[in-house]
C-alpha cells in the first residue's frame, strides 16, 4: 500500500511539475526573437548615436574646411600675382627676383598643404555621412521586423486572454491583499500566509527554481547595491528600451498581479517554494492564476523614459539573491 501511495504522489509530482501553461512553444519563440532583434536595436542606436555626436564634431572641421577652401583661392591668386610680378623684375634687380622665386615656392608648398587637409577632411565628413546611412537602414530595417512580430505577439495574446479562465475569488483576495499591505515585506507575509492555507495556494506547478533574465536590458543595480537613502537593495534593476517585451523569468504560476503602491504594476511568480517580484511593468498581461513557464510572455514596457524593471526573490520572506540561479541557468543553457 505504502509503494502504491509514494508511486501516486510521484506521478501527482510529476504532474504538477509539467502543466502546461496557456502559452504556445510559439509564442515563447516569437517572444525570444523579439528580444533578440531588441537587443540588435540597442547596440545599433548606441552606435548611431555615436555617429550623430562625430558628426557634430566635425562640423567645426567642416567650417574650417571651408575656410581653408577660401585661402586656397587666395593662395592661388597670390601665386598668380607673384608670377606678374616675376615676369616684370626677372629684367630688373636679381635679389627681388630671387625673393619673388622664394614666395611663389612657399606659396605653392602651402597650397599643396592646405588641399591635402581639406581633402582629409572631406573623406573624414563623406565617411561619417556613409555610415550614418547604413546604420540608419539597418535600423529601419530591424525595426520592421521587430514591429511585425510585436504584433504577431499583440494577436498571440489575443488568443491567449481568450482561453484564460479568471478565478473571482482569486482576483478579490488578490484587491483585498493589495489595499491593505503597506510595503513589500507585509504583502510577501500575506502572500505566505495564503500559499499556506489561502486562495491564493500555489497547486498547480512544483518545480526546481531554474532564474533567466525578463528583459533585454542593462543591470543598473543588483542586491546587495545602496539605494538613494544609503539602505541596502534587495532587488535586480533592469534598464530596458521603450516597448521592450518582458518574459517570465522562471517555471510557477502567478500568485499576485495588479497595481500596488507606488511599484506600479506587480506580477508574482511563485515556483511552489520561491516567490519572484517583478514590478515596473507597462502594461502587464499576465493575471493571478496564469502558469507560466520561463519565456511565457508576461507584459510590455511602455514608451515613457521610466523603462526600469525591479526583480526580487523571496523565500518565507527571506530576500534571496538572484544572481546564484541567474548564473545556475546560464551555465544549464552552456552544457544542452
């Protein structure tokens, strides 16, 4: 009987540990590319940014090109001026004849001179131009594509709202939670008090915490940094672009998502164990009951200058740092 019963909870294990969540394999596909062609943008905007600030500095030096252009017509004239002058003298006085000789070299030598530059610079301002066109295209053109499997994400999502079932009761408990914490701490306690015996209990996935990153974006601050009032921070910052798609980062189902405080949009994913905060989030899609797994699509950040997105990790209640499952995944995904 005790064979039959650890076999059942096995296989109940195993069960839990591979529903299925409302996303396609597609979906996290387009979801990937999406930010793969965010992270081309990202690089090729630094370098077109680059460009447009080399390019204001040659401006100077297309000025003084300019002017150089100018006294090489002076210096021409000169030239010819002091060749009159020479044919004049070449009877006269042999000292200013030999004086004259002397300037017509000099002004030739200076002439060669200044063309010389003037034509580095026109090179230098043709090259600057040249690559400024080419990054633009390639820009344009990424950007297309990134706009159309946006879309292709938009309409996915569609879909995907459409299948979703809502739990009433989940999403009261869920309004009652985020009306009456008044921090983070408070709301991880009652989310603990509620995977224990709550609503909100977490029955659907199991499994090993296994951390990827939500965005393409850069780490501006990590746990263990000092936040503006000198307190140590317990989360991961992320900087993103606007419009950037933002994925779970783990295996769970959602167990908090809504507006709280001043943390604006919050999605909590819990693995059955561990809890994952991500909050900063647009526009957020997914809803307090979703399983998701990592790479599901989870919401877009919008197109204000505030494009920073906070993740922590919590453990009954413990702030625990990401970076050891972050590094745990990077190296899983080195050796498949």
């Amino acid at each position: 009987m005790k064979i039959i019963f650890s076999i059942l909870m096995v296989y109940i294990s195993d069960v839990c540990g591979a529903v299925e969540s409302l996303q396609t394999q597609d979906m996290r596909d387009k979801c990937r590319s999406a930010q793969t062609l965010e992270k081309s943008l990202v690089e090729l905007e630094a370098k077109f940014a680059a460009i447009l600030q080399k390019e204001k500095g040659s401006a100077p030096a297309l000025r003084n090109a300019y002017n150089i252009l100018a006294r090489c017509f002076t210096t021409l004239f000169s030239i010819q001026r002091f060749s009159e002058i020479l044919t004049i003298i070449q009877k006269g006085d042999e000292n200013n004849f030999v004086r004259a000789s002397i300037l017509i070299k000099n002004f030739t030598a200076y002439f060669r001179t200044i063309s010389a530059e003037l034509n580095k610079w026109n090179i230098e301002i043709a090259n600057v131009k040249s690559e400024k066109k080419n990054l633009q295209n390639e820009i344009n053109k990424i950007s297309e594509d990134y706009n159309s499997i946006s879309e292709e994400i938009n309409q996915l999502g569609t879909e995907i709202s459409g299948r979703r079932v809502d739990n009433v009761i989940q999403k009261d408990v869920v309004y009652h939670i985020a009306h009456k914490a008044e921090s983070i701490e408070e709301l991880d306690a009652e989310l603990e008090a509620e995977n224990t015996v709550g609503v909100l209990k977490n029955t659907k996935v199991s499994t090993d915490l296994s951390i990827s990153y939500p965005v393409n974006g850069t780490l501006v601050n990590e746990f263990g940094d000092k936040g503006d009032n000198g307190q140590m921070i317990y989360y991961m910052a992320f900087r993103t672009r606007p419009g950037a798609i933002v994925t779970s980062p783990a295996d769970g189902q959602v167990v908090f998502a809504g507006k709280f405080l001043n943390f604006g949009n919050m999605i909590i994913i819990s693995n059955g164990e561990y809890r994952i905060f991500l909050y900063g989030i647009t526009n957020a899609f997914a809803s307090t009951g979703d399983v998701l797994a990592a790479g599901d699509y989870i919401g877009k950040m919008g197109s204000a200058e505030d494009t920073l997105i906070r993740m922590e990790l919590k453990k009954s209640g413990e702030p625990l740092d990401p970076r050891h499952w972050l590094v745990k995944t990077l190296e899983k995904e080195k050796n498949v």
